[in-house]
C-alpha cells in the first residue's frame, strides 16, 4: 500500500520523499529492514533508531519515521516523515498496514501489578470451553488454537500486536485477551487500540528503576492509560487506590469487584480446602451475578482473579452455570499449577525465582492444612546473586526442606549458584538437599513425600527450556513430573 494511506490519522510533516511512495512492510530493528519498507527510528533506553537512518537508507528502507532531523545524503529517494512520537506513529501504522484487526474481534485488556496471567488464562479457558474461540497475548507468549507464538515481552511492540491480532483474526478468533503491561501503555504499544473490556487487577510497587518507571505516581498513572482507551472498565475496589484509577477512567461503563458491600460483584466467604492432594477455594457470589464458585487453585487472591474473569465473560453472554462448571478444572500455567500424582500430597508447578514472588507463593501455601512444605528449585545463572540469598533465606523460614537442583545456569556451575543459596538457607537453618538433576530432585521429593505433604517446584513455570552453556535444552516441568511420578 502507499505511505499516504499508512499515515492517515496522524499528524505529521514530510521533510523530503513523496509519501505516495509504494510500501513493502514495515521495521523497527535496523537489522531486519527490507527493500522498500518503513523504518521507525525508535529512541530506545540502549540504542536510538535515528542513527541508523543512513545505514536503513543503503539497504533499500523506503521510508523513514523520525522525531527529529536525520542524515540520509541528499537524492537518497526515501521519504522522510517527521512526527512527534514515533512510537505513537508505529502504532498506528502498525494497526493499518494489517487492516485494523482489533476492529474485528472484541479486545479485551488485564493490567495490574499482579494477577494479569491468571486473569487471562481464565477468560480464555471459559470462552474457548464454551464454544468461542479466543486468542491470548501475555507474559507466556501468544496462543491460539494449536499456535505458539515466543513475544519475550508481556505486552509486544505495537507492529507485533497488530500482526497477531490478524493472525488470529484470521484464524476465527472472535475475541483476543491481553495482558498489558505498565511498560506497554508508556511506550505507546497499544496506542490506537479501543478496547471493549479493561481489568485492573492490583496495585503495589514493582518496575520502580532505571528504564522503566520513575516513580511509584507514574507507575500508577501509565497503568491508567489503559481505562482512557476502553468501552467497559472492570476494577479491583478492594484495592486502596482503585477510587484514583475509577476517577481517572473514561470508560462508558464501570463495574466493581471484592469484599465489601460497595462491590457491584461480591465473593462472600471464600474458603480453603485441602482434599486427596488437590488444593483449591471455594465463595459465593453474590451481587450484579450470583453463584457458587469452587477452584482447584490455591489462595484467597484468586477469588478476586476469578471474579474479574466472571464478570468479563458474563457480560459476553456465556451463562453462570457454564462458568462455574469451567472453572472447577482451569489451570493457569505455571502460576500456583497443581499437578495430580497422588491423593496423599500435592504438587505445584509455580514460576517464582525472586524473593517477592517466593515468599508469596508459600505464604499461600502456608495458610492450607499440610504436613510439610517441600521446596525444589535453584537460581539462574548470571543473574543477581542477592535473588539467591533472598530466595534461601524465605525458603528456610517458611519450608521445612529445601531440594537445591537446576534450574537456568547458564555460564556458571550448578554448585555455585546453590552454595549462594546456603547462605540464605543457613539465616533460618534451614535443611536442605543436594541433587543436581532437576527431574532427579523432583523424584526424590515424590518418593520421600507423606501424606499431607506440599511439594512446590520453584522457578520454571511456564518456561519449556533449561539454558546451560550457552544452550536452550527443552525441559517442560510437567513432564518432568510425570517422569519423576513414571518412576514410582
């Protein structure tokens, strides 16, 4: 299609070239422009785009999307468009050149500090279980159907989006859940976007450092752009500053959920139960929807996670009764995943490797009737050795063992990483074993477990991969498990 046609819809200047110039496709990485196509000079934290323009320019880009001036040498015939965002521009460029997907499927948006993979996870398991079919885009990658798709962000650049969104258009997805990060909506990644539902799941410190946010207030006030660009804003009330993001949102509908009698969706006593290995919560709902509703995922947080998966899904029509029904077996990936082996213990798959996240996850755990709690899990390589102190010490404090194995070490040796992990361990005496062998350390803990027992594996999650030596070896932790259980 022409640039001319590319450009509609945004304010911008052209400082040389005809932007009636035929384009090919478009790029953001210098490194993979291609003849006849646009390039976005990007101002990134590490490299600015600006100053491959020339380079761009010998390789055949034809044209180029720029802040400010840039040296491309006089008759260089590219067409050099002048915008105040680029990144804004790439979004809405991005959105044309594949037709404007999100027009054609209902969009439907999760941000918060945490909860957002969960959230997505159930929405798309009660849509595509009740007939619908359902794309999603998040931290673990992009799915749908029998299609994997690896992003690396949570939330894309605005280019990948838009060519998901026609994959799956494409492909029959009627609806597309999306986990949107902070990082994502200050960036301008979904910019453009009119999504029919947004959820704010929670709020708390995260992403406060150099590269990312500033400060906790823009941390909170990126996460509200999200409630600017939405038809239906779905809030968290018990979250103490769910009143600034509902005062800030311009939504043309609002609904509630928590605790408390001003929620328009209640959860009314949630309870915890613990029976022949399964671990769960059970609440009643009550309010604008109402129901029993039992999960056979832990932790009291994931009443609320549920609820905001329930009130999407009921405003899209799908019946409480079905819900209800797909709930009792959803399963989110790698976020507190139970595994069935046994009726005499549990086993959870959780992707927690940091201090925050591990002393979360057993907290949770924590609360549930058990004999022991039993940790397997290791430390990445080349990564902060602090993460590994931190993670021993809460795992001596809140285990009664801890089974030190492999998990990413990437250039450093397994026995290193776990000796920093002793150091924390030894703050609480906490005892521990050796056993290198990751599937090796998991059956360990399946022949040794008791009745009552809970053993959490820590640290892989949704990862299908260990990286050794510069190698991606295919490691899915719930194969492990069954090969570990196979053993038996």
């Amino acid at each position: 299609m022409q640039l001319e046609t590319l450009l509609k819809g945004l304010d911008y200047k052209c400082i040389a070239g005809d932007i009636r110039t035929e384009i090919k496709g478009l790029s953001y990485d210098s490194r993979k422009v291609g003849e006849g196509e646009v390039f976005f000079c990007i101002d990134g934290v590490v490299h600015d785009g600006h100053s491959y323009a020339g380079e761009v320019v010998r390789k055949g880009a034809a044209a180029l999307v720029v802040e400010h001036e840039v040296e491309v040498g006089k008759d260089c015939g590219a067409a050099v468009i002048m915008v105040e965002s680029v990144r804004y521009a790439m979004a809405v460029m991005s959105a044309e050149y594949f037709g404007n997907p999100a027009k054609e499927a209902v969009i439907i948006g999760i941000t918060g500090t945490k909860g957002k993979t969960s959230i997505s996870y159930m929405i798309r398991d009660m849509l595509e279980r009740t007939g619908h079919k359902c794309g999603i885009i998040g931290t673990i990658g992009a799915f749908w159907g029998e299609t994997k798709v690896n992003t690396g962000l949570t939330t894309p650049e605005s280019y990948v989006i838009h060519s998901l969104f026609r994959r799956m258009v494409d492909d029959g997805c009627g609806y597309i859940v999306m986990e949107v990060s902070s990082q994502a909506l200050k960036l301008s990644r979904t910019a453009g976007i009119q999504f029919d539902y947004a959820v704010f799941t929670n709020f708390s410190p995260d992403h406060i450092c150099e590269g990312e946010h500033a400060s906790l207030e823009e941390y909170r006030e990126c996460k509200e752009i999200l409630f600017t660009q939405c038809n239906t804003g779905i809030f968290n009330l018990d979250d103490d500053v769910a009143d600034i993001f509902i005062r800030h949102a311009a939504c043309d509908t609002i609904i509630t959920f928590g605790t408390g009698a001003a929620a328009d969706v209640r959860a009314d006593n949630i309870r915890q139960w613990n029976h022949g290995g399964k671990l769960g919560i059970s609440y009643e709902m009550s309010g604008m929807y109402e129901g029993e509703v039992m999960l056979e995922i832990p932790g009291i947080f994931n009443a609320y996670n549920s609820m905001a998966a329930i009130i999407v899904c009921r405003l899209l029509g799908v019946g409480m009764r079905e819900l209800t029904e797909v709930l009792r077996h959803v399963r989110v990936h790698g976020r507190v995943e139970l595994i069935n082996v046994s009726d005499e213990y549990s086993v959870i798959i959780d992707y927690a490797h940091n201090e925050v996240s591990t002393r979360s996850v057993l907290d949770t755990l924590s609360q549930y009737e058990h004999n022991r709690i039993i940790c397997v899990y290791g430390g990445g390589g080349n990564r902060s050795k602090l993460r590994r102190y931190d993670m021993g010490e809460v795992a001596g404090e809140l285990a009664d063992l801890s089974i030190l194995t492999c998990d990413n070490p990437r250039d450093e040796e397994i026995c290193d990483i776990n000796n920093d992990i002793k150091t924390g361990l030894a703050k609480h005496n906490g005892k521990y074993v050796e056993i290198e062998d990751r599937t090796d350390a998991i059956a360990y803990a399946l022949r040794n477990a008791v009745k009552g027992d809970i053993i959490v594996l820590l640290g892989k999650g949704h990862e299908d991969y260990q990286e050794i030596k510069g190698v991606k070896y295919h490691y899915d932790e719930r194969e492990a498990v069954r090969e570990a259980a196979a053993r038996l």
